[in-house]
C-alpha cells in the first residue's frame, strides 16, 4: 500500500512510539479523514467491509482509540449513545439533535477552563471538557411543527 499525505502523520507517530504500521490503521485513518464528520466505529467497520473485508469490531474500536491518543482524530460523546469519532481536533463545539441524532459542528469556542479547575478543586481529574448544545435540528424541528 503507498503511503498518500494522508497517511504521514500517523506513520510518524506510529514510528516514533514503535508501533507497528498495519494497513488496517492506515485505511481507518483514511476512512474518518475522507468523511470529514463525525463518525461512529460501527460506520468505520461497515465502511471497511469493502476495503479490508474481514477487520473484526474490536480492532476498528482499538484503531479509532488509538488515532484519538495520538491526537489524529477526537472522541466526541455528544449524548446521542454512541461515540464519535472527530477528524476536525482543533477547538470546536457541537449541536446534537435529541430526535435524529445528527451532530454538527459549531464554531465556537469558549474559555471553559473555570470548570475544569472546579471539576480539579471537587477532586476530580478531568480529561476533556466540552460543549454539546443539545435540542432539535432544523429538519426535526421542521417535521415536528
Ligand atoms: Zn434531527
Ligand atoms: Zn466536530
């Protein structure tokens, strides 16, 4: 398989922690790039099934979990049940349709480093903040009037 831009940033990383770079991680990789959006692992699986057949659930969750602690892609829970997963990493916010589940990006950014440091003064060791604007989209809210 030769490597594509896409592919460089993860092969260094990969190559500077020692880990091995498998085919399986550079076609998700590449997978969650192309979509541009937010994405669930059973939607990379599926996806896969034409390109790698044969990639087993678990080893499409170890791979999305991985490029999150490399910092290639962001875990997203916007309360909608499943994780998502994010190619866009810099500071964003979401919206998450309650009826549908479809979530967007916002761009907005806001300082929510006060909360963080209540959540560390209560004791508790934060791992990311964020902000999810939960309600209806504009198609459910459309059918639903
Ligand atoms: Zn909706
Ligand atoms: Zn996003």
């Amino acid at each position: 398989m030769a490597p594509t831009d896409t592919d460089k940033p993860l092969i260094d990383l990969l190559r500077a922690r020692g880990q091995r770079v498998t085919p399986q991680r550079l076609v998700i990789n590449r997978l969650v790039r192309e979509r541009a959006r937010h994405v669930t692992a059973e939607e990379v699986h599926a996806a896969l099934a034409r390109d790698l057949p044969g990639t087993s659930a678990p080893t499409v969750y170890a791979t999305l979990d991985l490029l999150a602690d490399l910092g290639l892609v962001r875990r997203i829970d916007a309360g909608t049940g499943a994780t998502l997963y994010d190619a866009r990493t810099e500071p964003h916010s979401h919206s998450a349709c309650r009826r549908c589940g479809a979530v967007e990006d916002l761009d907005a950014t806001t300082d929510l480093s006060p909360v963080e440091d209540a959540a560390q003064r209560a004791g508790f060791q934060p791992q990311r903040v964020e902000v999810v604007v939960s309600g209806l989209c504009r198609r459910c809210a459309r059918a639903r009037a």
